[in-house]
C-alpha cells in the first residue's frame, strides 16, 4: 500500500479535489468518505479517529496514506500547503523543508523496490518453511476492489462487506441491484470462495434514507444483526438476492455482531424462508449454502459449544472483539490506542476460540485489521490460525512473512509466553522475529 506520501495538495473537506489530494478533517464516516474521487484522493489525515475505526479502515482498504489522531491539524493547514504523509507510522509533516521531501521521496522509491519483491510472490503459496499452509484472503465491499482479487494474489474473498453497497447509494438497494451486484463479484472471484458477510450498519455506518434514531452508545446500539432482525424485509431482500446471484455456485454468508445463540437461530429461520420461496419458484439453488457467524461480542466466547453445532464456519472481527473486550472506543482518539492486541488476554481470548474450534473442526477465519500487520499475523499462525483475511495491499507484506516463518516453532514460542503469563508479548515477539530474520514490516 502507498502509505507515505510526499508533495501532496491539502484539500480540506468540502473543498474540490486536485490531482494528488490529502483530505484533511476533523472527523468523517465510511459513507462520506466514499463520496469523493478515489482517482485524485490519495491520502486522509483525522483529527479524531483511532487506527482500527471504520473509516480508517475503508480509507487503507481504498489504497489511501492514512493517519489518525492528528490533534489541531484542521487549525494548521491551508488548501494547497504541501504535506507528507505516513500512514505507517502515523506521522505527517505540514509543509515539509526539502530535506524531509527528499527523505520521503526515497521511502517511496524504497517502497516501490519492496512491492515489486511482494509482486513476485503474487502467485506462490503462503507456505511457512516447515510447511504450514496459511490461506490469506482480502476483504472487499464494492465492486471497484475486485481487480486486487487477482492483483493481490488473494485465494479468497475473505469478507464481503455488502453494507459498503448500502452506504454509497442515495436510496434503498433494489432486489435486482443486488443480485446483480453480488452476480459480479461471484464471477470476478471465479474459483475463489466468497464469504458474505449480511448488512452491518449502525454505529458510525449510518444510511442517511432510513430513520435511525441518535444513540448515546451506537457501539452497543442498534446495528448489524439486531437491525436486521428488527428489519427482516431488508435481511430477506439481501438473502433473496444472494440466492438468486448464487445458482449454481457455493454460497457463504456471514451473520455480523451475534451475541447470542437465540440471534443465530432466527436469522437461520429467515434464510430458511428465503430458500423456500427460492425452490418454490424452481430458481437454481447454489450448489452448497453454509451459514457462519462473527465473535466479535465477547458473550458469544462462552457459547462456543452449543455455537459449534449451529453455524458451518466462524469468523473472529478482531477490530470489535477487541473493542468490547477491553470496553474501549476504538473511534475515541483518547482511548483507541491504550489497548494492544498483542495483549496476554486478547491472545488468550483468541486461543480458547481456536481451541474449542479446532477440536469440533470448525473453519475458522481472522479478518479484522489484526490479519493485515506482519507481527500480529505471525503471532496468530502461533495460536494456530490458518485463514487470515486483510486488506489486498497487506497480503504481500504477510505473505513475506510467513515465507521465512516456521509454523512449529512460533506455536510453542506463543504457547510458553502464554503459559508464563508474559506482559510484554509484543517486545519478545518483535525479538524472536528479529533473531530468526523473519521480516515483519509492512507497507
């Protein structure tokens, strides 16, 4: 990903776009965002997002330099001053002196020579040195991301987020734009599987065309499935539409924010329905149905037996879990950062998961922001993961990684800093790597 940037226009929101264009704002939801030019939009710096909120996350998705936190910056910039940006380090410069531009104009070039490195790793396995084989997919939510499927050397569609749909449309989606929609991405991932994951709306994904009353916890609020149940016309379209776009081919899908096996069961009950009135009408049925759930909500890690004979795969949203877990708003710039998920217990919640997981062979995927950095992914293959799903431009970096990784190795290294209850997990991982020579920087 080009994460830092050099010599770029300040364009503040609301100003138009040039060629090259920073926006800089004090805060900004996914929907807005989506809203400008990505052919001139090249980088966003927040005063007031944390590094896993939901418009940074879309913003590195969409390939952007992308820093938040930047306190008082808005005060400090004018259309049109120069600015150089690193999303990786979460550094900006405001008018930079020509020493810092020439510094930055080599970590570009730098930059370019190590991408051309992940590029020739597009097509070869992600195959740990002891033979471990790790799948790495890309997350993805608007058709436009679909040529980094094959750019990226992804094996999969990891997550679908079908709401980024929702959110750029001026009115409710239409059951025959949808299925079209879906239709698309089937056919652009051809072989690969694709894993949809069901409306996710609330908290900072707000549709401006339907009512939604203001929340003083949206995080805790109304959104995702317990909108979709509350609203099972919508759930159904979606559903409906995801069968007819599925004739003939596997179909997954995704149920979003379950904190309760009862949630699971209703929502199985409305796809039901949907698959019903789909063989009613003799449509072509998908050739399997598998029906998977998030843990993102803490609640659902105590349910685990009974989850295991309920869903045909689970997926682990590290960005939320992590969130609810430690009671932390990851938007709230003055909390988002106090929290590693490098921490004794979020990997510790992340081993009782896999645990329980594997010993019912359960499909297990990781796609919150934590797949997409060298470091945690290689302290995941240690807790035993073996499906990962990130941002496209991450997959490289990741991929480097594991290529000089040995799975056996990181797994009784992770094992023994859990066992002796290690604070600093973070410090002796960046150590191991460092002694074993396995590359852990990303781009």
């Amino acid at each position: 990903m080009q994460r830092i940037l050099a010599g770029l226009d300040v364009t503040s929101v609301g100003e138009e776009l040039k060629q090259n264009s920073v926006l800089v704002a004090r805060t900004m939801g996914p929907a807005e965002l989506l809203d400008y030019d990505r052919e001139y939009l090249v980088g966003l710096v927040l005063e007031d997002a944390g590094v896993s909120a939901h418009v940074t996350i879309i913003a590195r998705a969409l390939g952007l330099a992308t820093v938040g936190g930047a306190t008082g910056i808005i005060d400090k910039v004018q259309p049109g001053d120069l600015m150089a940006v690193n999303g990786l380090s979460g550094k900006v410069h405001m008018r930079p002196s020509d020493k810092i531009a020439d510094i930055y104009r080599q970590k570009i070039k730098d930059q370019s020579e190590q991408s051309a490195v992940y590029e020739a790793l597009r097509e070869r396995p992600a195959i740990t040195r002891d033979g471990f084989e790790v799948s790495l997919g890309m997350n993805a939510g608007l058709e436009i991301d679909l040529p980094h499927l094959q750019r990226s050397g992804a094996t999969s569609i990891g997550l679908y987020r079908t709401e980024l749909h929702f959110m750029i449309s001026e009115r409710l989606p239409r059951l025959k734009e949808l299925q079209a929609s879906y239709a698309n991405v089937l056919e652009a991932a051809g072989s690969r599987p694709v894993t949809f994951r069901t409306l996710d709306i609330g908290g900072d994904k707000i549709l401006p065309y339907l009512r939604h009353a203001h929340e003083e916890n949206p995080a805790l609020g109304w959104r995702a499935i317990r909108f979709a149940l509350d609203r099972p016309a919508i759930f159904r379209t979606q559903v409906r539409a995801l069968l007819q776009a599925s004739g003939g081919r596997n179909l997954n899908i995704l149920l979003p924010m379950i904190a309760d096996i009862w949630e699971i069961e209703q929502s199985r009950e409305l796809i039901n329905r949907e698959i019903a009135h789909h063989q009613k009408f003799k449509r072509q049925m998908p050739t399997q149905i598998k029906v998977g759930t998030m843990i993102e909500v803490p609640a659902l890690i105590w349910q685990l037996e009974p989850l295991m004979k309920r869903v045909d795969f689970i997926s682990v949203g590290t960005n939320d879990l992590l969130q609810f877990l430690f009671a932390v708003d990851r938007s709230n710039m003055n909390v988002a950062h106090r929290f590693d998920p490098l921490s004794l217990p979020f990997l510790n919640a992340l081993a009782g998961i896999q645990k329980i997981a594997n010993k019912h062979n359960m499909p297990v995927n990781i796609c919150g922001e934590m797949a997409s950095r060298p470091l945690e992914a290689m302290a995941l293959v240690g807790l035993g993961f073996s499906s990962l799903s990130m941002a496209p431009m991450a997959i490289g970096p990741v991929k480097h990684m594991l290529l000089g990784l040995d799975a056996n190795d990181i797994r009784h290294f992770v094992a023994q800093l859990l066992g002796d209850n290690v604070l600093n997990i973070r410090t002796a991982l960046v150590r191991y790597a460092q002694q074993r020579h396995i590359d852990i920087v990303g781009i």
